[in-house]
C-alpha cells in the first residue's frame, strides 16, 4: 500500500520521513521492516492499511489483532482474531464483538469488569487473579464467596469500603 505524504495530517518524524520517495512510501513493507506504527497512521490520515492487508491476505492476525477492535472492528473475524492474547482489545474498543466462549477469561476478565460489566459472567470471571478490577470497576457485582480476599481486601478498602463487613470472618 502506497501512501502519500501530503496525505498526512501530521509529518512524520525524522527517521520515517526520510523513508519516503518523491513524497511516497510503500507503509506495508516499511511497518515490516521498520516496526508497525498503525495507531499513529491511523491517528494522523484516513489510510486504512488493516483493511489493504486483511484483502491482500497479508494481516498477521496473531501479532495485530488488537488493532482490528481499535481501528476497523468492520474487518474483525472470529475466527482468526488472537483471542487468546488480546481479548482485553475487544472490551476497550468494540465489545458488540464480544464471544463468551472466546473469551480469554483466564487472563482478562479484569477488562469485562472494567469496560462492560453488565456482561461479566461471575462463573468465567477469573476472581483468583482479577477481583481488584470487580472492587474497582463494579463493586455492585463483587461475589464475597469468590472475591480474592486474601489478596485483593485493600481494593475493596480503597474502592468499595462499605463491602468489607462481607468479608469472611476466617480470613
């Protein structure tokens, strides 16, 4: 994919700038050898390079998905996206997407309670490793039997200090 630089909103920095010739720069295979700056190139001009490369059957769905909720949710695809390492990118930037069985609840359930509690589900929910995000972000849905009291109890007194009388007294 060719973009051009006049096509820019902001000019790019020294060291991109001087990739470009007479005023063009092949981004597709500069991001492959200089490092992927998508959210800056979509930030700064209306080039859809996720879109040219989901097409071109060029799209490493295992490194950049995250970046498909963020910048082009229209091209996400179940099936490929890495749920695995970015399910969290789904809940910040589009959950309209979200697949409770694709969900990678072991590792980012914090992001459910943060950016769309009303789905969190209290029997996927990773209370072991994540029950700071319930006391944080949704206190109204902190299970006192599932709660990590042991390791998460001054979340509860900084965020949520009227739940403390449903801490177990065995604690």
């Amino acid at each position: 994919m060719i973009i051009e630089l006049k096509e820019l909103s902001i000019t790019p920095c020294k060291g991109w700038l001087k990739l470009f010739r007479k005023g063009k720069l092949n981004v597709h295979l500069a991001f492959i050898e200089h490092g992927q700056q998508y959210t800056w190139l979509y930030k700064n001009s209306d080039y859809d390079l996720i879109a040219w490369q989901i097409e071109n059957e060029c799209f490493n769905w295992e490194e950049h998905s995250w970046l498909l909720a963020q910048h082009c949710p229209d091209k996400f695809d179940t099936e490929l996206f890495n749920w695995k390492k970015y399910s969290w990118s789904v809940f910040r930037h589009c959950n309209r997407i979200f697949d409770p069985n694709k969900y990678n609840w072991e590792e980012d359930s914090w992001a459910v309670a943060k950016y769309y509690s009303s789905l969190l589900d209290p029997k996927l929910f990773n209370w072991k490793q994540d029950s700071w995000a319930v006391a944080e972000f949704c206190p109204h849905l902190l299970d006192p039997k599932l709660y990590n009291w042991e390791k998460y109890t001054r979340d509860v007194e900084l965020f949520c200090p009227h739940l403390l009388p449903l801490k177990p007294k065995t604690l």
